[in-house]
C-alpha cells in the first residue's frame, strides 16, 4: 500500500486526493497552507492533513508526492523533494519558464525516482485510440492537424477570478491553462512543436485581464497545425482533425470518440467509448503514476514531454506580446 502526499488542496489538489483514494492502492494526506482547504479534505474524506510541507515531511512517511501548487512553485518543490528519494507527480504545466529545467533534471538522474506530469488526456481511451491507430502508419505522413475547442469557462470553475488563472505567473490565462492540454496531446500524437505564431487576447472574461482567447498556427515539424480556443463559448467541445496522406482521423474529445476515414470512403469508421464516471479518467491517471512507481510502463507524459509543451507555452505567450513567429528548439 503507497503513502501519497497531495501538495496543494484547491480544485485540481482535492480531486487528485479523493482519485488516488478511491484506486484502493494507497493511503492519501493532504498539505496546505489555507486552514479551510484543510478542514474541507477531513471532513469529506477522513485524511490526515497538514499546515505546511516541511510538517508533512516531519511527521509523516510518503512514498509519492503529487504537486498542486500554483505552477511557479512546481520546479522548486520538486527539487526539495526528489532528493529524499520520493516519487514526483507534478500537475500541468510543469511551470511557467524552464529556468530550473536542467537542474531537476540532475536531481532525477541521482535520485531515481518516477517523475511524470498530470496531462490526463493520455488516459482518455479515445486519444489513445486514435494515437495507436496514427503509430500503425496505414494512413501515411501526417501533413496537416486542426484543433477547434472551449466551454464557458465560469460554468466549471467559478472561482477563476480569484484563483491562479488569473496571472501569468501562476500558470494562468488560456494559454497555459487550458490551451497546453491539447498542444501536449497532439505532440503526443505527431511530435513536438517546432515553430508559433499565436494571436491572443482578453474578450469576455469579466475580472481577468489575461487571455481568454487564443488563435495559433504552428508547425510540428513538417505537420501545419492550427488551434482555435474560447474560453467563454456556449458549448463545451473539443475537436482535433488529423489529415495525413492517404486519409484522415478525428478526434470528438466531448463525444469521447475516435474515427478514421481513407481517400475514397463515404463515411468515418467511429470508436466510442461508453459514458464515464466523473473521476473515472483522473482515477485511472493515479493508478498509472502508481504502476510507474512500481516500474511499469504507463502512458502518462514524461518530464521532458512536459518541458516539450512548456516550451511551447512560453512560445505562443512571447509571439502573442510580440506579434512575431517564434521557433522552438
């Protein structure tokens, strides 16, 4: 049975506690530094919690640590952290510059231990589906992507005036919040970014200066990309289009469904998946991080995949300041 330690007990922290809880494969505790927060995780879920990290690390045993802080502090608990020989799950984005890249970098090399980041659409059935489908390569080089999504932002997290969102440098503002799920997945499917131009601004979020809104073309190597998000639309939906030589894929993240079609054919061969438990998907993620705790493979993103889409983070923020392409070593 692991000992997991959840950093952090906003909205993403508590869900990460009740996801890893309800594996059954780990006791969880709680840490922050707001009494509130605290007093909610015991009352609803009976976990011990405590005030401050260096508390936790006094009085309690972690095997893991799963990191929910503002995205600033990700890099800096993690150096603390890694060297005491303790697992590290990181939430997205793995932070807001690369300044302390190279040096958690040397601190997993010594330390050993399993390093992922929270980027929960490589748990979604219908990514991955249509990710094993592009790897088999029937349908040739990919040559071209369209990535078209957003929600009315206020609906599912109500308290974004007041939380990180609302600053760049907490991880905040649709780039870096919402935006670097999708990018992180399509590098997944077809490689990193290598190049942005990003347009974006502030349109409708009302107690927020930071973007809402975000129009990117980019190239993943040879690929062209384009991605279009709101933060303010009606509709909650999320649609990547893969065109490669020989046929397309289609990606319906809202419909939780994967299709494909090739030249010639009337109609798109779909793969849905049933309807899911609200967890279901951050349940599975936890029980992933813990097989990679345990040495096996697991499909969560990696470190330097993380840094890959943190890159492209601090491209599309420098190229929409600037009104310039920017390009992504």
């Amino acid at each position: 049975m692991h000992s997991i330690l959840i950093i952090g007990c906003g909205s993403i922290g508590e869900r990460h506690l009740r996801c890893f809880n309800n594996t059954g494969r780990c006791t969880v505790a709680g840490c922050d530094t707001n009494p509130m927060l605290l007093e909610a995780m015991v009352t609803r879920y009976g976990v011990p919690v405590f005030s401050s990290l260096d508390e936790a690390l006094a009085k309690g045993r972690f095997d893991a640590v799963v990191i929910c802080t503002p995205a600033h502090l990700h890099l800096p608990i993690a150096l603390k952290l890694l060297p005491l020989g303790l697992h590290v799950f990181i939430e997205k984005p793995l932070a807001i510059d690369v300044a302390l890249v190279p040096e958690v970098r040397e601190a997993m090399a010594q330390a050993k231990g399993y390093v992922a980041v929270a980027y929960v659409y490589h748990l979604m059935p219908w990514m991955a589906g249509a990710r094993e489908y592009l790897l088999k390569g029937g349908l040739g080089k990919v040559l071209h992507v369209s990535s078209t999504s957003g929600q009315h932002f206020p609906t599912y997290r109500p308290a974004y005036k007041d939380i990180y969102y609302a600053k760049h440098e907490l991880g905040g503002g649709a780039i870096q919040d919402a935006l670097t799920h999708i990018v992180n997945a399509v590098e997944w499917l077809i490689g990193p970014c290598t190049r942005v131009y990003c347009d974006a601004a502030h349109q409708a979020l009302e107690g927020v200066t930071v973007e809402d809104t975000v129009n990117v073309s980019a190239r993943h190597g040879d690929a062209l990309v384009s991605y279009a998000l709101t933060q303010f639309q009606a509709p909650n939906e999320n649609t990547l289009v893969i065109h490669c030589e020989r046929g397309s894929v289609k990606v319906e993240i809202h419909e939780r469904r994967w299709g494909f079609i090739h030249h010639g054919e009337a109609g798109w061969t779909w793969h849905v998946t049933p309807p899911l438990e609200r967890d279901e998907l951050f349940t599975a993620q936890a029980s992933a991080f813990m097989d990679g705790m345990e040495g096996m493979a697991t499909p969560l993103a990696t470190f330097e995949e993380a840094v890959q889409t943190l890159k492209f983070n601090q491209a599309a923020l420098r190229s929409a300041a600037s009104g310039q392409a920017v390009e992504i070593s």
